[in-house]
C-alpha cells in the first residue's frame, strides 16, 4: 500500500487535481504554493500561498499556469481568487537579498514564508518543483504543478500579477528601463538600456548578464569621460 499522505515529488499528471481532492478531505485545507520572477533580472522575487475552497476550480474558468495565461485573463482572474480563498498570503524579496542569498535560497525560503503566513492554516502544502522544508505539515512537490493542481495554479496567478504590478510601478521610478513592458527579465532592450544607463537598485548584481551589462556601461562613460580629458 503506498504510504499516505505522499511525499515524494511528483510529476504533471491530469490525476494531481484528483489527488489535490483526496488530501482535502483526509488531511484538510490544501495550500498551493508558487513564484513569480525567479528569472528575471530585475525586480522581486514574489511567492504566494493560497488555499482553495472544494471545487473551486468550477468557479474559476480559466485557472492555469500564470505562464500560459493572458494579462488579461490573469488580471479577471486575481479578484476572484482571493474573494473565494480560504485563505492567502504574498512575500515579497527584494533583488538585494537574491543577490546576498542566491535566488534558489530565496525561492524556498519565500515559499516557506508564504506558506506558513497561511490564516487558517492548511493541512497540507503542495508546491510548484521544489520541495519547501521547514513547514510544519505535510507537503509535496509536483513538477509543473501550476499547471495541473488548482491551488499552485491559483497562487501562481497571484504571485504574477502581484509582481507585474510592482514592476509597472517601478516603471514610473526608473522610466526608460521598459519594467512595464518587460517585467525586469532579460530581453535584448532590457539589456541595451543597463549598457546604455546603467544599473538600478532593482537590478540583481549577482547575476552574470547583469553585471557584464554594467560593466560595458562603465566602460562606455570612462571611455567618453577619457576623450573629453
């Protein structure tokens, strides 16, 4: 007989929202868990936990992976999530502690944040790829699990669009850079500006890109600083 509740990490199946079931009416409250911008960078790195109610995927048409999801569609969607939560909760890690930390380090320990800021709290915690130690429940990772169980989708939804928002208000504070547009990952423009600006505070130093990028950019200006001498 296979040992209950699971444990070991799991992969995208259409039966994790059949197991998602089962653990809610053994174990209680499931909570999912999910990040938003690991890869970007620039900006935060946003975690939400989320605990939905039985079925509530009915009355959430369209609930998928963030990811796949239009702006449009995840912006209809975050409302109504957190109106029919049981109960939710976001943390947010500023680009300063990726860099201190690695950002690895700070998605589990984000996940770990976000899951036991939970009110009330859940019976069990599944998240989306990595197993989240120092929680006090049971939990499992499910590969793609934003994808295929409704509570990571559904914090997958509100990780987004909390974090998207952030950035298009950074926008306003470090205009030029194109946070609205690009959300702080590493598109080619998004790149030419550092080169062209320099860095912010909402760059992350640590990682490669970026610090070539402000490198060319200090060379650029000592160079120009060297022709006017």
């Amino acid at each position: 007989m296979a040992a209950w509740p699971p444990r070991a990490i799991v992969r995208r199946d259409t039966g994790n929202r059949a197991l998602e079931g089962a653990l809610r009416r053994r174990l209680g409250p499931v909570a999912g868990v999910d990040e938003a911008g690991r890869g970007a960078s620039a900006g935060p790195l946003v975690i939400a936990a989320c605990v939905l109610p039985g079925r509530a995927h009915t009355r959430l048409p369209g609930l998928d992976d963030s990811k796949v999801l239009s702006e449009r569609t995840r912006e209809r969607l975050f409302p109504r999530i957190l109106d029919i939560a049981l109960s939710a909760h976001v943390v947010t890690i500023a680009p300063r502690e990726i860099d201190e930390r690695g950002v690895h380090v700070c998605n589990i320990e984000g996940m770990r944040r976000a899951a036991m800021g939970l009110d009330p709290a859940p019976g069990y915690v599944l998240t989306d790829g990595f197993p989240v130690p120092g929680i006090p429940w049971p939990s499992l990772a499910v590969i793609s699990g934003d994808a295929s169980a409704a509570c990571i989708a559904a914090a997958s939804v509100l990780a987004k669009v909390t974090r998207d928002r952030l950035m298009a208000e950074m926008d306003k504070h470090y205009p030029g850079y194109g946070f609205a547009r690009h959300k702080g990952y590493s598109t080619a423009s998004h790149m030419a500006e550092i080169v062209a600006r320099g860095v912010t505070p909402l760059h992350r130093m640590s990682y490669a890109n970026v610090a070539e990028a402000s490198r060319m950019f200090r060379a650029r200006h000592a160079h120009a600083a060297a022709r006017h001498a």
